[in-house]
C-alpha cells in the first residue's frame, strides 16, 4: 500500500490526514511546529523529523502548507529536492495556475510527478461526499491512485494541465466573494432603509430561481457566444444599468461604500459606450479585461 507524506498539519493538514489515517492508510507527517503533529501521532501517524525524511518514507507527497511559495521554499532545499525523484507530489496549498505550471515544471524536473488540487471545502468537509477537491494534471498518475484521492472527498479529475484546478478554484472563489460582498452590501441598503434582515433573507429565498436562472443563461450564453439581445434575453443590458444606477444613487445618499460598485459601474459605461446599450447582460464579458 502506497504510504502518503503530509507536509503541513494545520486545521486542513490534519484533516486530510484524518482522513487518510481512517481508510487505512498510512500516512507520514511533517510540520514546521511539531507538537502541532503530534495529536495525529496518536491516530497512527508517523512523524517525521524533517521535509526530506517525509519525503523519502513515502510515494505520494501531499502538500498543504500557506501557499506555493511556502511549498516551493520547502521543497527547494537541497535534501528535499534529492528525495522527490519517482515521487508524486500533490500540492493543496494556494496559488495562481501559473504557479501550478511552474511548480509542475520544478517538480518534474528532480524526477518526480506533479499533480495541483484545490480544495473548495472547510476542513470539517474532508473525507466525505460534501468536501469537493478539484486535481489537475496526469491523467495516469492520477488514475493510478484515484481510491487515495476519493478518501479525502468528492475528488474530481479537471484535466491533464497542471494550472486548471488553480483557475477553477479562483473562479469559484471569486463568485462566492461577489455573493458575499453583494450581500453585504444588501445589509447596507436594508439598514439604511429601514429593512429588516430577517424581511431581507425572507425575500432574497423567494428571488433565488430568478438569481440561478440568470446565473446559467449568463454562463450558456458566454460559452456560446450568444451576446447579442434576442428573444430569449432575459433583461437587456439597459433594464439592468437602469436599475443598477437606483442602486448606486441610493447607496451614495446613505453613505454606503460603493467602490466596488464603481467597477462595476466603469463596465457597464465602456459596454455602453461601445454601442451595446440593447444587447444581453452577457456582452459584458468581452469588457471583463481592462481597455488596451
């Protein structure tokens, strides 16, 4: 049985190792303050005294540490690096698709494999069905040791280039954060309006099949190109500017930051200004990047 190497037992290091531990597999562990390791010495774990020693005592190196500079210091000393040959390191910790590209370049470069993931869970996620982890990179190396994997969670296989599970996770992430500072934003308006919160979640629950709907038409419309207002557009980009400006103009008489809601606004103009006043909210997409 193949053993697996952790390097990083925080709150999602030590649940992935939990986890691990639990489907019988036996698992190293190597962490920068070693008492934090040791509650998992208990569970079954080895603890190794160094990076290159975890390394070298395992097939499968899983890296879960800040970020890919953290990992890249840890797995660029020189013993480390030795002992990566025939090993395959799965790096968890955050980054950029460039930095996975990069990493997987490194990495097979001292004779090992390299396989990104990006864990869209909490740690309290890890091992079941509800933790979603997204991995990207060989497809053979990960088909070889896809029941490791599944014993962390809903593990998916996204493709064959090492930087897609980074872009994935960043989108995903950056959808949620447009929810949640929208939402605060919301709050504002109700508070200054004198809406209650509670009246507040009460009508947001009943606008959600009009949300996700406009969410997937904007996505379908995206992938296929289809920008151009029709009869099938849901609300042109002039009904949503028009109501988007009552937002804004609100929102400025109570004080309520609206710098994030100047970008948008900043998006909205160059679409407009570029003559597309009637076409679906989807043409914004061509607007997305900063005018050249």
């Amino acid at each position: 049985m193949n053993r697996i190497a952790i390097l990083g037992t925080g709150r999602m290091g030590s649940a992935l190792a939990g986890a691990l531990l639990d489907g019988g597999v036996p698992v190293t562990v190597w962490n920068r303050t070693r008492e934090r390791a040791t509650p998992l010495a208990a569970k079954g774990a080895e603890l190794a005294e160094t990076v290159a020693a975890a390394i070298r005592a395992s097939d499968i190196v899983l890296v879960n540490v800040r970020d890919y500079h953290a990992s890249a210091d840890l797995l660029g000393a020189e013993d480390a690096q030795a002992a990566l040959k025939d090993r395959i390191v799965v790096e968890l910790s955050s980054g950029t698709p460039g930095q996975a590209r990069e990493a997987a370049t490194r990495i097979k470069s001292s004779g090992g494999e390299f396989i990104a993931g990006a864990i869209m869970a909490t740690p309290n996620f890890i091992g079941t069905q509800d933790g979603v982890i997204l991995f990207s990179g060989p497809a053979d190396a990960y088909a070889r040791h896809d029941k490791i994997f599944k014993l962390l969670g809903h593990a998916q296989h996204v493709g064959v280039d090492p930087g897609l599970a980074s872009a994935l996770d960043l989108a995903l992430l950056t959808q949620m954060w447009g929810l949640l500072f929208g939402t605060l934003h919301a709050a504002a308006i109700c508070e200054a309006n004198g809406v209650g919160l509670a009246d507040f979640a009460r009508h947001r629950l009943a606008f959600i099949p009009t949300v996700e709907g406009a969410t997937e038409d904007l996505i379908a419309r995206a992938a296929d190109q289809r920008l151009s207002g029709d009869a099938a557009t849901l609300a042109s980009l002039a009904t949503h500017w028009s109501s988007f400006r009552h937002m804004l103009a609100d929102s400025q008489a109570n004080g309520i930051d609206v710098r994030s809601a100047q970008g948008w606004k900043a998006i909205f103009e160059r679409a407009i200004a570029a003559g597309h006043i009637d076409d679906d909210f989807a043409v914004l997409t061509k607007f997305m990047r900063h005018a050249r």
